[in-house]
C-alpha cells in the first residue's frame, strides 16, 4: 500500500520548494478510483487524520530500559520515520466488543497505525515505525474509527497535490495537479502526494502548471 522507499531523490517535472512544515500524505489509487477521499482543491481547508501505514518495526526504541528519544519525519513521498510511544485505544469502552486501535504519540503528533503490512507489537509503550503516511476514508469523523481517534483529527489547507510516476525504487517525474484526480484519471502506476499544512499558516502561491486534472 504505497511506496515506503526512502533512498534517492525525484526527477522530472519541477513542481517548485515545499513550504516548510507542510506534512505529505500520500493518496492511495484504489481510494481515489473510488472517490472515497472525495475531490477538494489546492487551498481547500480538510479536516483529517494523517495515519501510518506500518512497513517497518524497529528494535532499539528502548535503550538499557531508557525509552529511546522521540522522532518524527516525513519526506516529500509521505514515507515515514517515526519513533515514539503506542497506545491502544478501544473502539466501543462501554460495549462488549474489544476491537482497538493503535495510536502512537511523537514529537507532540498522534497518529494511528495500521498494522496490515506487519506485526504489531505485543504490548503498548515505545515504538519506532517506518511506513508511509496516508489518508483513510475509515477514520473519517463520523465513523466508528473516526470518533475513536478524534484527538488526531487536525485541520489543515491542503497545499499542494503532485502524482508521480511508480517505479521500483524512487517514485520520478513530478507533475503538480490542482485538486485530487478523478476516478476516471487515475492509475495504479502513479504515486500521489498531497502536502498539507496546519490551519492557519500561509499557503504558497500554486504551482505554474498546476491542472485539475491528472492523466495516466
């Protein structure tokens, strides 16, 4: 689910300077083929929840039984880097049913982790994951995930949209959009981004070349 290569720099198409603090979030092509993550343009105000799609399981978050310091990284494909505290939160306390799901704490952001891709660890506590960063229609508000992790709900602009072209290692050639691409437009051989910013913080002026549009 997405690229979790980290190695290497992009080529292709210049889609100018990410504004600093912006947090990429990768757009996944079977949510999009769908419209699950609906269609809003470069500049729209989104309420989300970034979560972690877990790749990697690091040794080492504790050190001589010392919690090892926390991290937080993401870089322009929306792959993450992330060492910090996880905590399990039930998604009916009051019922009967004892599904949960992770939430791990770094470098003051919350996230919520899903384990598809991986095992997870046996117990709460410190944690170092690497994976990529995506949006879930699942943890929408309103929805049963969703509530259950409020508090990692943020608002933010959404500050540029970028698809890429897949490859083995590096996703290359970048091409900037101007708003989330169709189901018609999109392709499992494509890699988007959306960069986002926290409420608040001034939008760059959108990119020469920006479209609404994305062609396979």
């Amino acid at each position: 689910m997405g690229t979790r290569r980290r190695s290497g720099r992009s080529t292709g198409t210049a889609v100018g300077r990410r504004q600093d603090g912006a947090t990429a979030v990768q757009l996944l092509p079977h949510l999009l083929a769908v419209e699950a993550l609906g269609r809003p343009r470069v500049g729209d105000r989104l309420e989300v929840v970034p979560a972690i799609y877990a790749g990697t399981i690091h040794l080492g978050a504790v050190h001589h039984g010392v919690p090892a310091p926390e991290y937080w990284t993401v870089d322009e494909f929306g792959c993450v880097d992330a060492r910090g505290t996880l905590t399990t939160v039930a998604l009916d306390p009051a019922g009967d049913c004892s599904c949960s799901i992770e939430v791990l704490a770094a470098r003051g952001r919350l996230a919520p982790v899903n384990w598809a891709a991986t095992t997870p660890p046996e117990a709460d506590g410190p944690a170092h994951v690497d994976g990529s960063l995506y949006l879930d229609p699942v943890l929408a508000a309103g929805t049963e995930h969703g509530e259950a992790v409020a508090l990692c709900r943020r608002s933010f602009r959404l500050a540029a949209v970028r698809r890429y072209r897949r490859t083995a290692s590096v996703p290359v050639r970048p091409v900037p959009l101007g708003r989330f691409p169709a189901p018609s437009e999109v392709s499992d051989d494509a890699v988007y981004v959306a960069d986002l910013v926290a409420e608040g913080a001034e939008l760059p002026t959108t990119h020469e070349g920006a479209r609404d549009g994305a062609d396979a």
